[in-house]
C-alpha cells in the first residue's frame, strides 16, 4: 500500500510538467495543471523548477484548520477533501506548510493530494524519477 | 466550452485596437491539422501578393499545435508564421517553452496580429480579456528582464507567460527572434523583427481553460506507447545526456561540422566545444524542459573561467558550432558568452554567426578593413577568425546597429550586395537566409531539402537525419520509405527525393500537431500513424495514417504556392555558392561537392513526386486534388514576367 509521495533528492526535476497534467486529467478529466495536487513552482530565468507535495502528514495542518471537518482519512487511510463539507473558506490552504494544496475557483472547493486511489498518476508520469511513491 | 474538433483562432487588430475570433471547423481541421497547417493557410488568404513584410498587410501568425497543452510527450510547440523581412517569403519558425500551452489554456487555439501600432504594445491574453497594454517600459530591455518585469507586474497572475523581442528586434535587425519562458525561440527569418515593425515588445498569456480530449482512454494509451519508446530509444538519452551540442565531436570527425564559414568540414581540439565538455568540465548547471517534453535535451549552463555570471539557457549545437567552428573561437565560455548575449538581446543565433564569419572571411580577402572601431568605446578591434572578443562585440554592435554592425544588422546578402567584389561567394546563404550549421555536401537528402526549403537553406523544414543511418530506427525509417536500408547513405543521391519528401511530410505534422522533430524526425520515437492516433483520439476527428500524410502534402502545397505567387519559381531552390562550387575534404582525404546537375536530378524526380511542372510550380490539377482551388486563385502564380 503507497502511503505517501516523496521527491528523490539525488534527481533534479526538468520542470515538464508531466505530472501536472497526468494529475490533472486523472482528478478533473481535463487538462489543467493549475488544479494539479503536485505543484511544480518554476523559476525560468535560472530554470530551476521544483515540486510541492503533500506529506499526508500524522498530524495534518489541513485537517486540524478545517473550520468544517471537511478533511478526513478515506477508506484507504488518505487524507481527503469531502466536498459536501467543503465551504471554500481556503484556511487549510494557508495552513499547509508545504504549499500542497490548492483551490479550485470555479468550484469553490479545496482539493489536496489522495495518492490516486493507490496507483499513483504523476509519479509514473514524471520522465526525471523526481517523484517517487513510498510503499510501506 | 471550447469544442475538442475545432480551432478557435482570436484575430488582433494593432491598427485599432480590435480583435475578433475566428473558428475553424472539424473540416478544416481534417484538412490543416490545426497549428502550422491553420497558420499557413491564413498567411495565404491574408498577406496579399508583394506586401511590405515590415508594412500593415502582413500579419503574425502564432499557432501552438494542435495537441499542446495535453500530456503528449514534446507537443509544447509554437509554430510562428509571417512574410520575412530576410527572404520576402513564407517563413515558419518554431518555439519550444511554455508559451503554447498558455495561449491553449486562454481558450484560444492560435493567433493572428494584424497590423502595426503607434505605440510599443504588450498584448496581454486571459480567458476573458485582450488588453493592448503599454511597453514603453520595457523598451531597451533583453528578452530576460522584459519577461521578468512583465511577470512581476502581473504577479496576480501566476505563471502568467511571455513571449517578446529583445534590443535586436526593436532595432529592426533583420534575424531578431520571438522568444518565450526565457530562452525558447521561434528564431529564424526575423519574424521577431517582423513584431519589432508591429511594435509589439511582448504578449503575455493567462489561461484557466483546461482542455478536454474526446476520447481521453485511448489518448492516454498512445501516451503511454510513445513513452515507452522515448525512454527506449537510445538517442532521446543521449540527447538529454549531452544535448543537441553533443553531435559536435561525431561531425568533426565524419567531416561534416561547417568550420570556417563552410571553408572545412573539421577542426583540432573539437572537444574543446563540445557538449560532452559542457558536461564534463563544469559549465552544466542543470537540464530544463520544454511544457510536456520527457527528452529534456535543453540545459542551463555557465562560463567558468571567463566572463564570470554569464548564465543562461542552452547552448544548442546551432548557437556552438556557428561561434565555435564557424568563427574558429574554440572557447567553451567564449561560446557560452556569444550564446548568452543573443538570449539577451533577442537574435537567431544562427544568422548572427553567420553573418560574423562572412565579416571575419571579407576582411580576411580584403574587401572589409581587418580592423573596426566600437563607436561606443572607441576600442579597436581585429576582424579575424579566431578572435573571440572581436565576435562577442560585434554581436553587441549588431544589435544596436552600431558602427559595422549597422551593416551587419542586414544580414550577409545585402551585407554582401554592398560590399561589393566577390564577398557574395562566401555569403552562405539561400533566398537571403543564412544557411543553419549542417553540411550538405555530402548529405545529399540534406542538400535537396535545403534547395526546396520554401523559407531558405535550413534544416527545419524537412530534417532528414534517417539518410545518415546512425540509429536502428533511422535505417527502419529509410527502409519503410524506399523499401531497403542500403539507401541510408549520405552521400548517395539514390532515393533522396523520396526520402526528403517524407520527412518534409512528417515535419508537417510535427509542428501542426506541435511535436518536437527532436521526437519526431531526428530520433524517430513518434511516427506519423501515432501522430495521426494522437490527432484522432484527441480530437474524435478521423485520421488514418494515409489522411494525416495527404493533410501534410496540402500544407507543403500551400506553402509553395505562397512563394509562387511571389514570383519564385526552379531558380530559387538552389544551395548557397560556395556548397555548389567548392569542395570540401573529410579526414580520410575524401573530397564532396554539391553540382548543378547533380541538384538538377534530385529536383526533377521531386517535383514529380510533388506534382509539380519543371518549373517547380503546383500543377493546377495539384491544387485541386488537395482542395486547394478556393483558396489559390486562377492567376495567383502570374507574376507579370
């Protein structure tokens, strides 16, 4: 069972944005990598390109600064967003220290990381090794 | 919502500030493919005959391909399209980065400028808004720090993406480049000069459009195929472990690397130059890549002994061999510095060489003085090969039209007009194009699609690497064009008509669907029955492997005929001077030559294949099997003679 998402620190990531797009048509059946759960922040003058993921932190920030409840574990034990819950207010955004979640505008709805449902998209999609999935 | 079958182009009127779109129907994507097949054909239907390429009537065409945006692996691409300011004729030029994708996420599928402004414009694009926003404070800037202003204005538009000119092209330097994420650029023919006379400085794209695919089970299944094989293949590594620059040393010594201005086909200490030196000797910082590219055969390097902070994107095999080779600066940072300042100030590295060697070549048989002042500084320089300084200011002169540069700026044949004496033998070039760095004289498929090359002698617009048989997937392409792998040799002319008329084809499709030939054509890892599965499980438009070829020969044909109508005909598909006329020596002593005769047979056959008369004009029969004939009018070809 994969619990958690990890960059490998020996890879540099190229900045592709391959994983964007694989997550994106996966949760949204669209391309749109601004709604991606990985967030790769690129700096194009010095191309330095970087990923944000979720931790799926013990004691997650998100969940314990939702005013609503709205982020539980799933049957598989991942942290998710429940989107009836779910007012938009984006405080678990501000929270997470990673940088991991975002909001959907359009929907006025936080989405965060949920590896997937166990085959995760963007680390099969990332050409550089940069993600990785740790199994335990 | 946008529709998966169409191609929604926004029209933008400099003149008055107007814009409107236009949407193409699943017709004409079945016929154009989207991209540079929708580009062309508007060139055609809007830029009239003889139009002033820095005047009103031409336009500016920026088409990304038709599958950019998705996460087909090297489909980030951006087909750019104008009448050339270099050639009077059709020019395409194409850009990496992440501009594309951008334009794609605003909604829109491509777009056209139309007219100049009074005032320097940055067009900026969202989902909802086109906004003609003064440039007056960018204007002086390089490429790098007008993208990084722009970005920081619009910091409430994250990943907000710009493409721009640099200094070269508000000073209307003939080769001026469009450049995007920084260092991508759409290079050769100054189109970039062409947005210079439109004063446009940049246009910036924000989209929140996500793209749908129409059947995105099957796409997702090609994907994953041309995956497989983009990791499989040994050349798509090797291009991420050296990049393009990697193919110095193989040249050198199989006599193929334009030393000299063309004079020689190899040199000493090669490595020197070389990509695996960029590797191995500290100058590689870190590898980049283009939106959705699993390559990653772009890099970010730096100088190490010299010019101390000179950083930047690349260098290519282009931008090392025209400074390396072509002026004998056999100096990594040197190099680098040249590559550098071209970013910077916005020029096509390949034309800024070029030009240089002539000047270094002119002096040297003293029709230039082999001496020149910086008016600037009042620093003297020699005007020789080898003179590394001499190259790094003249780039600085050029695009600032200083004192020799001015001259320069024109390029080598106007360069070479007014200089007069036999200066115009060494001027490589062809309908006013400098030529890229790829020897013909003994790539005889390369030597044939340079000569029909309707924007000039360049390898961007057939690529056909296969004749060098290099690759297992090189000799399988040679042997399912002729039938037999034997015809994979360079030097052989057997075949070649075939063999440039397919990868003429193939680059079509390439940059309409907006692939990269790095993908498509050099490595062979995304063939045309993928690109014709991509296209079709993207769009639900049905495209078999046969359709996607003869959309690609009604594109070649539109783009001929564009040239036609301006009075081109036989005479001009020919190679440069100095590759007709003098030979040159690999390192076994083997001399090779291109000869009129020799061109002369390869082009016949050609032309039949096109179905083309003598004079290398469409046949009217042509033009009508392709649908053609509502778009080339009776008459377009006369040109009065």
């Amino acid at each position: 069972m994969i619990t958690k998402l990890k960059v490998n620190k020996k890879a540099q990531c190229v900045g592709c944005r391959q994983c964007e797009l694989a997550c994106s048509i996966f949760h949204e059946g669209e391309f749109s990598p601004w709604l991606s759960r990985v967030v790769i922040q690129r700096n194009e003058i010095i191309k330095l390109s970087k990923p944000y993921i979720c931790q799926q932190c013990k004691n997650a920030k998100c969940q314990s600064s939702c005013p609503n409840n709205a982020i539980n574990p799933d049957k598989n034990g991942i942290l998710a967003v429940n989107l009836e819950l779910c007012d938009g207010c984006g405080i678990c955004i501000k929270a997470c220290p990673f940088r991991a979640m975002g909001m959907d505008n359009i929907k006025q709805k936080a989405y965060k990381c949920d590896l997937c449902n166990g085959e995760v998209k963007c680390v099969k999609a990332c050409p550089a090794n940069v993600l990785i999935a740790e199994e335990v | 919502m946008r529709k998966v079958n169409e191609c929604v182009v926004l029209h933008v009127n400099l003149e008055d500030k107007s814009h409107f779109t236009e949407v193409f129907n699943e017709e004409d994507m079945k016929k154009y493919l989207g991209g540079r097949g929708i580009a062309s054909l508007i060139l055609y239907r809007d830029v009239p005959k003889n139009t002033d390429p820095y005047g009103q009537d031409n336009i500016l065409v920026f088409a990304p391909g038709t599958l950019v945006g998705t996460n087909a692996p090297t489909a980030g691409r951006t087909t750019v399209i104008g009448k050339s300011p270099a050639t009077g004729l059709f020019m395409k030029a194409n850009m990496g980065g992440h501009w594309g994708a951008e334009l794609k996420y605003t909604g829109y599928d491509a777009l056209v400028i139309h007219g100049n402004s009074k005032e320097w414009v940055n067009l900026v694009i969202t989902d909802n808004e086109i906004l003609f926003e003064s440039a007056d404070c960018y204007l002086g800037l390089g490429v790098q720090e007008t993208t990084e202003q722009i970005e920081e204005k619009y910091k409430d538009m994250p990943g907000i993406s710009v493409c721009c000119i640099g200094q070269s092209g508000e000073n209307l330097v003939k080769y001026a480049g469009i450049f995007n994420s920084m260092y991508n650029t759409a290079a050769r023919g100054g189109l970039g000069t062409v947005m210079g006379a439109k004063k446009i400085k940049a246009i910036s794209c924000y989209g929140r459009t996500g793209i749908r695919l129409h059947d995105t089970k099957k796409y997702l299944e090609v994907v994953e195929y041309v995956q497989q094989k983009i990791k499989n293949i040994g050349r798509c590594t090797y291009y991420k472990e050296y990049g393009t620059a990697g193919g110095m040393i193989g040249l050198n010594e199989s006599g193929t690397l334009p030393v000299r201005n063309f004079q020689a086909g190899n040199m000493d200490n090669v490595y020197d130059i070389s990509g695996q030196a960029i590797m191995e000797q500290g100058n590689f910082l870190r590898w980049e890549s283009c939106f959705g590219c699993t390559i990653s055969c772009k890099r970010y390097c730096k100088t190490t002994t010299k010019y101390i902070g000179t950083e930047s994107g690349g260098p290519e095999y282009e931008t090392i061999s025209v400074f390396g080779a072509g002026c004998e600066v056999v100096d990594m940072d040197a190099c680098l510095r040249a590559n550098y300042l071209t970013n910077v100030y916005g020029l096509d590295c390949i034309s800024t060489g070029a030009v240089i060697q002539w000047a270094m070549e002119t002096a040297e048989n003293g029709l230039l003085p082999n001496k020149f002042t910086d008016p600037a500084t009042g620093i003297e320089y020699n005007l020789e090969f080898g003179n590394a300084e001499a190259m790094l200011i003249l780039i600085d002169m050029i695009a600032f039209r200083r004192g020799i540069g001015d001259l320069l700026a024109e390029g080598v044949k106007i360069a070479s007009e007014r200089v007069g004496g036999e200066s115009w033998k060494w001027a490589v070039e062809s309908k006013g194009l400098e030529q890229s760095r790829v020897e013909t004289r003994n790539s005889k498929a390369y030597a044939l699609a340079f000569a029909t090359n309707p924007r000039g002698p360049d390898h961007l617009y057939g690529q056909p690497m296969a004749e060098g048989g290099f690759s297992p997937e090189m000799r399988a392409i040679i042997k399912h064009i002729t039938g037999d792998e034997k015809y994979a040799v360079p030097g052989s002319t057997e075949m070649k008509p075939e063999i440039v008329v397919w990868h003429e084809e193939s680059y079509v499709m390439t940059d309409a669907l907006g692939f990269c030939s790095r993908a498509t054509l050099s490595t062979y890892a995304i063939l045309p029955e993928d690109m014709a599965m991509l296209f079709e499980s993207g769009t639900g438009i049905k495209m078999s492997e046969d359709d996607i070829f003869e959309s690609a020969r009604r594109v070649i044909n539109l783009e001929r005929s564009f040239n036609m109508r301006e009075g081109v005909r036989r005479a001009s598909d020919t190679l440069p001077w100095r590759l007709m006329n003098e030979s040159i020596k690999n390192p076994k002593g083997d001399r090779s030559m291109n000869s009129t005769e020799e061109l002369n047979n390869m082009l016949d056959q050609y032309y039949i294949i096109r179905e083309w008369d003598e004079t290398g004009l469409p046949l009217l029969g042509t033009i009508k099997k392709y649908g053609l004939d509502t778009i080339i009018r009776e008459g377009d070809y006369d040109n009065g003679n």
